[in-house]
C-alpha cells in the first residue's frame, strides 16, 4: 500500500529524519556524495538557520522516494532545494522506487498542493542531462507550473579507469606537463620541502590548522561556515575518505588541497595556496601528487574537479559537464504568477544575447 506525506520540520526533526533515513541517503551517496547520509547532516547542523523550515516531500510505495527542500520563514513561498554552494550536485529524488519518473511525479504533486502555496521552487546545482531533471521538468510543466531551466557552472572530471600516472601525464598538454616536472624537481630535492597527504582521523585537526592557515593566506574569501569545512574533514577520515594534501617549505605550510574519494571517485573539493610562496608552483607538484595517489593507491575511476570552469581544470582534466538551476513558477499563485513573467523576459533576453554570440554557452530552456 502506497503512502504519501509532506513533513514540514524544524531543524532537529530534519536531523532526526535524515538519521532515520541514513541507509536510503547512503545509496544516492553512492553517485552523488553531497546526497550522502553524513553530508546532509552536516549541512543541517553547520548553516541551517533557526529560521529554516525543511519541507520534505515523502512517498513510500515502488520505494521510499524524498526530496529535500527548505523555505525561511521570512519569506515562506519561496521554496528551494536543500543545499548550498559547498555542493556541486543536488539529487532533487533521493529514492530506492525502479521507476522514478513516476516518483518525482508524486512528489512534485504533493508540492504543488502544498500549503501555504509556493510562488516558486528552486533547484540547483542539477545535472544538465539526468534523467530526474528532464522528468523534474516535465512533472512540474505538466502540472501547469512555468518552468526555466538556466546555466549555473561547467564540471570537468577526467575519466581514468585503468589510467596509470605516467600514461596520464604523457596525455597533458605540453605546458602543464614540462612545468610539473621543472617544479617536481625543484621541490623534491630542496631539503626544506614536503608533501604531505593525511587520511587519518588522528591527523585531521593538526592538518586542518594547516589548512586554515594557508587558506587565510590566500587570494580566498574567508569561510562562512569553517566549521562546516573541519567537520567534514573529521567525516571524512573516520570513513576512510579523507585525502588532505600539504605542500610544506621550512615547516610552513604554503599549499593545501581538500580531497575526498567514495565508492572509487575522488572530489577535489577545496585548495588554496600561500601567495608568498608562489613561486614554488606547489599547487601544481601537490596536484600532481594527489593525482598519482588516486590512480595508483586508490585507483579511482574518476576525478572530478567539480565546481567551475576554471582555465587551470581544463589542463588536469578532459571531460566537461554542466550543471543547470531550475525555478518553477506556480502559475496559480499572484506571487508566482509575477515571478513567471519575470523569468520569462529574463528568458527572452537571455534568448537574444545568445543568439548574438559565436556559441549557445549560458543557454536558456524554456518548457
């Protein structure tokens, strides 16, 4: 017997949810890591605000299908995915149902009878060609809802099953490979220098003070949330994830890298180096070392740089994705109604920029 519900939770009930539910979070971790079990908690309990209401669409049949959204309670009808930009990848269905058209169709009914009514919902970072966005869309038109789709970053990866390190750097272009070895070379025979790679949960703290540091040091803005960021690192190397690379000059740290492998795929997932030491190259030697420790010790079946197009990610990796943000505009709604139309001429000029451009980058789809 089929069972649909909508939970509409404060924050300790999404905590309790999530920890009931840790198994069928678990598997969608399996293809997503930021769907895990563990991330997900560490998102409730790191940024959400009190202020956050999490709506959870539930469906227990062909099953258990969820979907995690959230709303805050200054603005209610606007409804959003549950997630933030430390995540490249949001499972807008997090199911164990075989047909999952037909769940993400029953779930987005339950959000469209939802009360109070939602003007808009909002989901993003999507893979651009997954079956659940294409069928998110469609359910969502089908239930006369104004649905755009939009352009949110570019996600290389390199697929690299069996790749070994030396066949893997023979393959880079020209430029990166004879600077890695001019810069290797430099680093491993100055008596001073080091590379560091730690997994282990005893190491985390000391290497996250590291981290930090060098993190201070460097051209990026501080952390909204650093405690979100040594939670995970603890995470991590209590399940074995953890790889957390170190450049050290003189018992400086000056680079860093925040790696973390699951199920064979390894996520470059923070970096930053000491501008001071620039002229080290460190991130490029400790890129590279990360590397040859995924393909030959871990021996992943891909690494993915996931958030941004960044030059520097287009000479390490070869393959590039794109991940989208969806907002679907309830037409029944005054609200909505007035964000539809404002969505729809953001989309028509969208439309005409990219018509005037040599390629259809930043596309706009309309359903």
């Amino acid at each position: 017997m089929s069972r649909s519900v909508v939970h509409v939770l404060n924050k300790q009930e999404a905590l309790a949810f999530v920890r009931e539910r840790s198994q069928l979070f678990d598997e969608a971790g399996r293809t997503n890591p930021f769907a895990c079990a563990d991330w997900v908690l560490n998102l409730i309990e790191q940024v959400a605000e009190d202020s956050w209401t999490v709506i959870v669409p539930e469906s227990v049949g062909d099953g258990e299908s969820v979907m995690l959204l959230y709303s805050d309670e200054r603005v209610q009808h606007k409804r959003t995915a549950l997630t933030n930009y430390y995540a490249s990848l949001y499972s807008p269905l997090i199911s164990t149902a075989r047909d999952r058209s037909a769940a993400l169709g029953e779930l987005v009914g339950q959000l469209a009878d939802l009360r109070p009514a939602s003007s808009t919902i909002t989901f993003a970072p999507l893979d651009r060609d997954a079956q659940d966005t294409a069928a998110l869309a469609a359910r969502f038109s089908g239930a006369s809802w104004y649905v755009r789709q939009y352009f949110c970053f570019g996600n290389w990866h390199l697929p690299c099953a069996g790749l070994s390190f030396e066949q893997y750097m023979n393959e880079r272009p020209a430029q990166l490979h004879n600077t890695w070895k001019r810069k290797a070379k430099k680093f491993h025979t100055a008596q001073q220098a080091r590379l560091e790679i730690v997994t282990e949960a005893s190491a985390v703290d000391a290497a996250m003070d590291a981290y930090e540091a060098v993190y201070a040091k460097s051209w990026k803005k501080p952390e909204p949330y650093p405690r979100f960021i040594r939670r995970w690192a603890r995470i991590c190397a209590e399940h074995g994830w953890l790889r957390l690379g170190l450049a050290w000059v003189d018992d400086v740290p000056i680079a860093v890298q925040f790696w973390f492998t699951m199920h064979r795929r390894a996520y470059i997932f923070k970096l930053a180096y000491d501008e001071d030491y620039a002229k080290w190259s460190a991130g490029t030697v400790l890129t590279a070392h990360l590397i040859r420790h995924a393909l030959e010790n871990d021996a992943v079946v891909e690494i993915d740089y996931l958030t941004g197009d960044d030059p520097y990610k287009q000479l390490w990796m070869t393959h590039r994705r794109e991940r989208i943000g969806m907002i679907a505009c309830n037409r029944r709604s005054a609200r909505g109604m007035l964000a539809a139309t404002y969505e729809y001429a953001g989309a028509l000029r969208k439309r005409w920029q990219n018509s005037t451009r040599p390629n259809g980058e930043g596309a706009v789809t309309m359903l």
